[in-house]
C-alpha cells in the first residue's frame, strides 16, 4: 500500500478519521476560520442560514486589513459592523487596523500550528503552508458555513511535488523561485492540487522568504501548498504558541500526480510580465521598460527580509519614481524601524504606509493613474488589480522593485548590489 501525502494526513486530522486518500470526501474541522474586511459580508449570508450564534468563536479570526485605514465612509462603515459583529458573537481574534495582513498577523500570533488546518476567505490561505500546515480557501458562503456549524465538506486533493535543489545566488530571492514555477508549470496546473514542497533548497531560505513559496501557489490553482516545518520554524513558534501540535509529514513512498524539480544555483531574478503571474520572463529580458511607480509590501513580501533587501538596495541613493513601501505587519515595522531599516527607506524618498494589504486590492495608499506602469512585489498582475484597469503590473522580488525605483526603469538588481 502507497504512503500518504501531507494533505491526505492533514485532512484525515482535520475530519477525526484514521486515513484518508485523494478522493475521498470528508466532512473537516478546521482549527481555525479566517475572514478579513469581507466579514460583514459573511455575517449576511450567516443570518440567513438561521443559526443564532457561530459555533466556535474561540477558532475564529478576523483582520481588518484590507481598506486600512478606511479610505472611504462605506468602508468605515463595514468595519463598523465587523467590530459590533465580534462583540455580539464573543469572536476570539480580531485584529484591528494596523496591526497588519490576515496571514502575517496569525502566524505571528501562532494562532495555526504545524499538521493543523485553517480555512480562509482569502484565496492565499495557502500561505500557511510555510508553517507546515493545511492552508485553503474558501468562499464567503462556505465561510458563513464553517461559522454555523463548525465544519465544511471537502475532497481530499491530488498531490504534485516540487523538489527545490541548491542554493540562491545574493540578489536572488524565493519570489524568483515562484515566479520560475509559476513560468514552467502555469496558472491551472496545481488546480484543486496539494502542492507539497521538498528538497534541501529549502533549508536555504529564510524563515521571511518561505511563505511567499506556498502563497503564490495559489496562483497555479493549489487547493493548499505545504514546506515540510524544520527546526527553524518550531522555534519560531516556541513562544508564540498557546497549545501543542503534532507535525505531519508526507511519507516518503507517497503518490503524487506529477513531480516536479528546480535547481536553484542557476537561477537569475524573474519579472511576470503583464497581465499574468506565469508570464514571466528573466529580468535582463525587460531592462529598461520605464515604470512611474514601484511598490514593496503585500502578504507575499512585505516581511522584514524584503525591506531589508530593499535597503540593501536604497542605502544612499534616491529614488526617481513613487517608491511605497507597506510592512505586511505592525511587528514587521517595528523591526524594520528599530534596525534603521525604515530609516534608510525614507532617506531615499519611499513612503511607508500603515500595515495592511494597501494598493494591492486597489482601494486606496498607491493607486497608478491610467498609463501609469507599477512594478510590485504582490502575487497578482490581472488587468485592473491596483484599480486602474489601464496601468500595467509588473511582479518581481524586493530587490528588483527597489533597483527599477533608483533608476525609474526596471533593472537587474546585480547591477546595483555591491
């Protein structure tokens, strides 16, 4: 008999059965249930379910994150009710304006632990894969769902493995990583797939650097996306966690639909290319293309290693485009300002935003005006995704969105390190 994957394991976990295969439909428990600025909205679609209060409050998160702070009355508004929503229900998280993105924030809070499963109204749930747990997404309707009745019915996905060998030149970062896989794989060839990383590639990445791997996951259609949780990651934890947990870990004769390898010694820093995440291209193929604006920040690199990596960048220089630059948390600025990291950014004229998603949802804090081109350090570069369907999005690592805003064109960041 094969061996399980991760999320064969995971599920059965989550669902209190003894195994599981892909295929299989279980009726899970996840142990947490994520919901953001779209809270208000689910609060709806739980009323007319008829249920009277949320099952477990205690297992329910919610950030406020996404319009922060609330550049609108409408937006205040909604978060107005999100926070009379909380109280009413005794909801155990929220985490106000300011204190960052959903996925950030509860794993700096060790609020999902390894071997655990959280389900979100987010679509890069899957972000919590770093953490070496089951991260997925859910609708609004499934999430109002999970709040009645505390479970959600699910098939188990089909895995693909990844297999990450070598290490990463100096200016060469995870987000290149991504970008490479997105490029070899597309955008629907981890569709409703558990993508399950491996491979001593991984131990070369830093604890900043891991999450942007199962977070961009999701746009290759991964259900979930799982790195095998190491030492380093449990004693990121040690003080952040509030219960134990067990790990879990795909067997080594598991089934995977396709396997997949990258070595990662040759790899150069990658742009995608508008208006989709696998067109990319290695950055010397696009040198020179002029950007009016360059943005450092979102769930998928605004952690401390990527505005360190935009200093290493910035120190001295000045920048000739908007150069933004919104840490994915409060603790994340923090840091940043006590190393003087923050410092080095401002002295080269970045404005530094309120943690949170900023423009990446295209609400507010760096919306380009028709024309204008952005290169950004998000996970997504549809036509009109930073609200303005007429401005092209460019995606690359920090170290490249901080070079491209030295010289107001992109650029090879090898160019500028020294």
């Amino acid at each position: 008999m094969a061996g399980r994957t991760f999320a064969e394991k995971a599920l059965a976990r989550a669902a209190g059965v003894p195994d599981a295969r892909a295929g299989d439909i279980l009726d899970v428990t996840p142990d947490l249930m994520l919901s953001h600025d779209n809270s208000a909205a689910i609060s709806q679609i739980f009323r007319e379910t008829g249920a009277a209060r949320v099952l477990y409050p205690e297992r329910i998160a919610i950030t406020l994150d996404h319009a922060v702070p609330a550049p609108t009355t409408r937006h205040a508004q909604n978060h107005a009710e999100i926070r009379e929503w909380v109280r009413q229900q005794g909801i155990a998280h929220l985490f106000e304006v300011g204190r960052g993105i959903c996925h950030q924030v509860i794993a700096e809070e060790g609020l999902i632990l390894p071997g655990e499963t959280i389900l979100g109204a987010d679509s890069h749930t899957t972000h919590a894969g770093w953490l070496g747990a089951f991260g997925a997404g859910v609708g609004r309707t499934e999430m109002a769902a999970l709040w009645a009745t505390g479970q959600l019915w699910m098939r188990v996905p089909e895995a693909i493995r990844i297999t990450l060998s070598g290490r990463l030149a100096r200016g060469v970062t995870a987000k290149d990583i991504a970008l490479h896989i997105l490029a070899a794989l597309g955008t629907a060839a981890a569709l409703y797939r558990s993508v399950e990383f491996a491979g001593d590639g991984l131990a070369g990445l830093s604890l900043d650097e891991r999450p942007v791997l199962p977070n961009m996951m999701a746009e290759a259609g991964a259900k979930n996306a799982y790195l095998p949780p190491d030492d380093a990651v449990f004693a990121y934890l040690e003080p952040r966690r509030t219960r134990d947990y067990t790990p879990l870990y795909p067997d080594p004769d598991a089934e995977y639909a396709a396997d997949y390898r990258f070595d990662l010694d040759t790899l150069a820093p990658q742009v995608a290319l508008p208006e989709r995440p696998d067109h990319v291209r290695p950055v010397t193929d696009v040198i020179g293309q002029p950007v009016q604006q360059a943005f450092i920040g979102t769930c998928t690199n605004g952690r401390l290693d990527d505005l360190r990596a935009a200093a290493e960048i910035l120190r001295g220089q000045r920048v000739r485009c908007r150069l933004i630059v919104i840490p994915a948390s409060a603790e994340v600025m923090l840091a940043a300002a006590r190393e003087g990291v923050l410092d080095i950014l401002i002295g080269a004229g970045a404005a530094i935003g309120t943690p949170g998603c900023g423009p990446c949802m295209g609400n507010h804090m760096g919306i380009p005006a028709p024309g204008e081109v952005t290169i950004s350090t998000g996970s997504r570069n549809f036509r009109g995704r930073m609200g303005t369907p007429d401005a092209p999005v460019y995606l690359a690592s920090p170290y490249v969105v901080a070079a491209s805003a030295i010289r107001g064109t992109i650029t090879d960041p090898r160019e500028v390190l020294v």
